[in-house]
C-alpha cells in the first residue's frame, strides 16, 4: 500500500493538471474533490455516522426501495459474506439506509464509515465508490488509494446506480471489504454482481409501481428473458412508455446505436418508434409460446428476445398522460383523487419560495407533506420542524429565536443558536402555529418580513433566508376574526395554501395500509399478512385518528399476531366502536345489510348511525 504522503503528494500532482495512470472516474472525482467541493488531501477525515433522528428520516423515505430490493440484496450478500465484503445500500443522498455485515467486525465496520447510517456523498468523504456513482451515475470501483481521503485508502469499495422507472438516480449499492489484494483487477466480479442485482432491483420496482401498465421484458438470449432480462419497458395502453429499467435498457440502447440519448428520452415516446411493434401485438409475446419463438426487432436491426406481461386491470382507454412529480411527493399517495391534486399543487410551489399552510386533522400527515416538499426542492438545505403547540410558552422565544451569552438567568455562558437561524438556507417548518402565543407572532413576522433574526439579550440581528412551511388542524381565518391571531402574519403565511383530506375520505386506504405495513416488516424484520376479516375492519372503520391512528393499530396488530397473520382479534378494541360496519367486515356482509334495507343508502345509514357519504364511501372500498 502506498505511503500517506506519497498519496497526498500524487492528488497535488494531478490537481496542478499532472497526468495520470489511474482510471478516468478517480481522477475527475479528485478534480471535483480539489476544485468544487474544496478537500484538503492533508486533512483526514474519520466516517460521518449521521444521528439516529437523521438516519430514522432517511430510512422512511427509502422503506419502499428497502423493502422492494430486500430479496436482490441477501442474494448478493449470500454470494459475498464468504470473502469478507459488507453491502451497503445509499439513497441518494448518500446515506447509508440498508446494511449486511458481519456483526462480529462491527467496531471495524463503523469506525471505516462500512455501517448503517454512514455518509458517502462526494463533498463530504471525498472520492469513494458510493459518491462517485451518485456523480455519475455509473458503476464504479474505487479500490485502495484511489480514495481521496488517507483514511480510506485501505478499502476498495464497488457500487452500482439504482434508478427509479422515471430517470432518477434512487439509490446506490455498494459492497466493499476493509483489506483486499492489491491489484484492482481483483474487484471485476465484484462489479458485475453489484450492476446485476442492481438491474433486478429495477426490475423488481418497476413490477410494483407499473401493475396497470403493460411490461415488456427484453433479453439478448432466450433462457433467462422470464427471470433475469437484460432490461424491462412498462407501456400505457396507447403503447407509449412510461416507465423503464433504465440500467439495462441503457445498455441495450448503447447496442442498438442510440448513444446520443438519454433513457429519460424514450419517456412518452410510442413503443413502434424504437421497436417494429405497436401495443396490439404485445399478446403475441406472452407466455405460451416458446422463449426461443418470441423475437423482437429494433428500428436498427438489432434482434431480442422479448416477454409480455398484461395489466393487472383491464386498459380500455389510454389514461391521460400524468404531470412528473419529484419522488418525494409521487410516496404520498396510492391513487386518491383529492390527494393527487395536493401532490399536482405542491409540487409546482416546491420550485418556488412561496410560503405555504397545510391544512388538515391531527394525524393526517401534514409533516410528511411539509418534509416532500423540503425534499423536492433543488437545493433543500436544512429542515427543522417546531411543534408550536408543544414548547412550553416561557421556552418558546429562546428555542426559535435563540439567546446571546448570559441573555438571562441559567443561560448558556455561550449562547444559543435558535431554531430559526438552525434552519437558515432550508426549510423552517411551523407545526400548529396556530397554538404561537399573540406576543411572539409579531417578531415572528418581523423575521419573515427582514429576513433577520435577534436573538434574546443581542444587541444585532442576523442575516437569515429560509423557506416557511406552517401548518394548523385549526381554522386560523377565525382565530384572526376571534383576534387571536395577527392578521398579518396570517396573510404573510398562507400565500398558497394546501388542505389535507382525513384518511376517512380517502380511496387509497387499502396502499395506506400495505405501506405502513411494509415499513413496521422493515423495523421488525418480519412478514405480515391481514386476514379478510382483518382487512375489512380496518378498511370500515372511521379512522379519527387518521393516519397516526391507522398506524399504531397495526403496530399493535403486528405485535399481537400469530406467525405473522393478522386477525380481527389482533386488532384494538377501539376499531369495533362501529359495531354493525366492523361486524360487516368484508363485502359480502356489508351488501347482505345494504339488500336488507332494499338497497336503499339513506336507510342502511340510518340503521348504521352513520352519514350517507359514510356507507357510500365504504361500499366504493369494498367494491
């Protein structure tokens, strides 16, 4: 292994515009590491474990990611765990979110940055094969002293890109061992297996998120097109493509001479323009027929070898061509009409800094909206969310403002920075402002109008630009006609404003509850399956709570259940509160009262109790 200096000195050679023997990526990585990110190569750096509130946040953005690629990484892991490697699996930020590892080498593992939590973007731990790969988007091995940073040069990390079915570089998986051979040569097979599980894990997400479109499976040879194809498109019913593994249909546009575009390119564009095929032909490349038989030709020549699969629901209409939502704020919904037009919205003022109420009931996710909206902006910053409601009000003023040295009694001789300033180049996000004592909203609106902030007992004010997110299950219109609210702020906050439907009125409840379902397997480690009783009592009842509420039911259904099966006894006690509507759990039951009634709504309502809209909206789910 080369000496510390020696590789110190060959970064400074290389920046002073030296040629090099290395590999293009390391060197333009050193460049970027030199001139943009502005390393000293002399300064080492040790791993950056981000906090474990930090790591929580990020972990719950990827769950679906985690929990679709879960079965490609213990494959790979299975392949690898022999020749000491760990996998580590990065969003896109470059958070370590998922981690397979010898516990044995734990202390190792963490202090070297191999471990759940670590952060390998470029900027912060200089050239490495996860921030290189986010850079690039490209497979990369970074082995030894081509790490920027000395205290890496031991390892040899290889990473692959994970991409959304849009275009977006999702996540990165990597796998990397703390001592290794030499030569770099040694790590070809190591960039095979992680580029191929990488594929399948895009084959896996665009199987998820594409069951209403066609899926056409390509494969240059026929024995592995039904299991492993080189690259997969998802098509509308019009045959346009909407979706696609864009690793391997990268690879495949390459071999048809298609290099001068992206695969971002082939979006929207009518299947019989890169292929001798339109939508009607594609029942003639399902199963049935013999792989061999099933041969596809490109606009170029090129023959494949191709499988289809149909809808999982019948298209007799092309559907409308769908705004492109930031990924963020695609998660929030599995379809709901009301909660599209909150997505469709948000995302238009996310490109702009425009101040924005979110309204809703507790528990229905206005926090989770305000963080999608953090997250979809281009340079997001920091983002800091404060309970208005839940600071003590003598405690209030300093926590947002903060406080110069020794400002008052039991002050830290040091001082403190308040959240406002914490947020300052990101998002401030005000939940239940409307709870903000009358005395603080008038130096709270001073910060938004001067963008400054003084914090208690200083003499100057701080320059500060930050984003405002607020929101309130209150109506603040009538806190400021009660005069209980200033006026002006109220108008400087809600420039547009966002209203969240209560879970009760939403049509996606049924994804709700696979989603929060897939996240508590993610934090248990286990599977979990719902009953149709179950599943019909929890799509019935009425959800005060909202989405809070849905939560912990299945946290309490999931702990109470029985090798994973969920049953209406494992269910709370308070879901039966609608005693005719739970007993009337499943289809079925439900139309057998509603035949009883005549089929007559109005009087299925009034034997049940309920409102009108209650049992039509509860008919729609159980339809």
């Amino acid at each position: 292994m080369v000496s510390t200096l020696s590789h110190i000195r060959e970064i400074e050679r290389v920046g002073m515009g030296a040629v090099s023997p290395r590999d293009a990526p390391v060197v333009q990585s050193w460049l970027r590491c030199l001139n943009d990110y502005k390393l000293d190569p002399t300064v080492a750096q040790e791993a950056y474990i981000v906090p474990e509130l930090k790591l929580r946040e990020h972990r719950e953005q990827a769950e679906e990611l985690i929990r679709i690629g879960r079965s490609g990484l213990e494959t790979l892991f299975n392949q690898i765990a022999e020749q000491n490697y760990v996998l580590l699996l990065s969003d896109a930020r470059g958070v370590t979110v998922d981690f397979m590892g010898d516990p044995t080498f734990d202390n190792q593992l963490r202090r070297a940055g191999l471990y759940l939590g670590s952060e390998w973007s470029e900027n912060r731990a200089g050239t490495c094969a996860v921030g290189a790969c986010l850079v690039s988007g490209e497979p990369v091995i970074i082995h030894q002293d081509d790490h920027f940073d000395t205290s890496h040069i031991g390892l040899t990390c290889t990473a692959a890109p994970v991409f959304d079915t849009l275009g977006d570089l999702t996540a990165v998986l990597d796998i990397s061992q703390l001592r290794s051979p030499t030569a770099k040569a040694s790590q070809q097979l190591a960039l095979h297996l992680v580029a191929s599980t990488a594929r399948r894990i895009e084959l896996a997400n665009l199987m998820t998120r594409t069951r209403n479109d066609w899926v056409l499976r390509l494969a240059r040879s026929p024995e592995f097109l039904d299991v492993d194809p080189d690259a997969a498109i998802a098509l509308d019913g019009s045959g346009r493509i909407t979706g696609m593994t864009h690793g391997g249909f990268g690879a495949l546009a390459r071999a048809m001479n298609l290099r001068e575009l992206s695969t971002r390119d082939f979006l929207g564009q009518p299947i019989s323009q890169v292929f001798d095929i339109d939508i009607d032909d594609l029942p003639r490349f399902m199963r049935g027929r013999p792989n061999g038989e099933r041969l596809i030709q490109a606009k170029n020549g090129l023959v494949l070898f191709a499988s289809a699969i149909a809808p999982a629901v019948n298209l007799r209409a092309p559907p409308m061509p769908e705004p492109r939502l930031p990924r963020a704020l695609r998660d929030l919904s599995g379809g709901d009409a009301a909660m599209e037009r909150v997505q469709a919205r948000a995302a238009k003022l996310a490109a702009r800094d425009i101040p924005i109420l979110i309204q809703g009931e507790t528990g229905s996710g206005k926090e989770f909206l305000a963080r999608a909206i953090h997250d979809s902006c281009e340079s997001p910053g920091n983002f800091v969310a404060v309970n208005c409601a839940a600071i003590p009000e003598h405690l209030i003023e300093s926590e947002l403002f903060g406080y110069a040295p020794g400002a008052f009694t039991g002050a830290s001789q040091k001082g403190k920075r308040g959240l406002i300033e914490e947020a300052s180049g990101g998002t401030l996000f005000l939940d239940e402002i409307g709870d903000m004592p009358l005395s603080l909203q008038s130096r709270l609106l001073r910060v938004l109008s001067e963008n400054e902030v003084q914090p208690v007992g200083a003499l100057k004010a701080r320059p500060v630009r930050l984003r405002v997110l607020s929101a309130s299950h209150r109506d603040l219109g009538e806190l400021v006609q009660e005069g209980r609210f200033r006026q002006d702020l109220y108008y400087r906050l809600n420039a547009a404003t966002l209203s969240l439907p209560a879970l009760r009125e939403r049509q996606d409840l049924g994804w709700l509850i696979g989603q929060l379902l897939g996240r508590i397997e993610t934090e248990n480690g286990e599977a979990y399956r719902i009953d149709k009783a179950a599943r019909g009592a929890l799509l019935t009842h009425g959800w005060p709570g909202n989405l809070r509420e849905l939560s912990n039911a299945l946290r309490v259904s999931a702990a109470l259940s029985e090798g994973g099966l969920i049953t209406p006894d494992c269910l709370p006690d308070h879901l039966f509160a609608e005693p005719v509507l739970a007993a009337s759990g499943d289809d079925d039951a439900l139309r057998q009262a509603l035949s009883e009634c005549g089929d007559n709504v109005s009087a299925l309502a009034r034997k049940l109790g309920v409102n009108r809209s209650t049992v039509h909206r509860r008919l729609k789910r159980l339809n």
